[in-house]
C-alpha cells in the first residue's frame, strides 16, 4: 500500500490532494512512480494496469476518469449507486 502525502492543491477542485495528485488532474512533477498495483514504474500520470481495474468502485462526474479511491477524484460517484 502507498502512503499519500497531502501536497497537491487540485486546480480543478481546490482540494488538498497526495503528492500525485488526482487522476482527473495529476500531477507530473511526480513522475516516475511505482504503481502499488502491478509493481511496475511508469511515467503515464494516469496509468491504469488490469490489476487496478478489478478494484475500481468510483467514476468521476466531471472528466469519467476511473479510480479505486474516491480520493484519486474531483467529483468521485460510486459506481455500485450507493
């Protein structure tokens, strides 16, 4: 599991986000990192591996990108509706 450091201030949504910021507006003075998922390291901000996608519960409203987190989002909906 990755530790998220809190030092991302979103231009889309002001929120306060790790130091990778969201994947709606991530941020690449970050790159390269190491993906907590595949293990691999990548210089794609918004990198998706098949062993994310399997753990992904939540969409952005306003871009549709997808994440795990809700964190990783500006306007994170589950998609499970709850």
């Amino acid at each position: 599991m990755v530790d998220y450091v809190e030092t991302f201030k979103c231009p889309n949504c002001d929120i306060v986000a790790s130091g990778r910021g969201h994947l709606c507006h991530p941020n690449t003075e970050e790159l390269p990192f190491t993906c907590e998922y595949c293990s691999n390291e990548t210089d794609d901000a918004r990198h998706v591996c098949p062993e994310m996608l399997d753990k992904i519960e939540y969409v952005c409203k306003k871009c549709g990108r997808m994440s795990p987190y809700s964190s990783s989002l500006c306007a994170p909906e589950s998609i499970s509706g709850d």
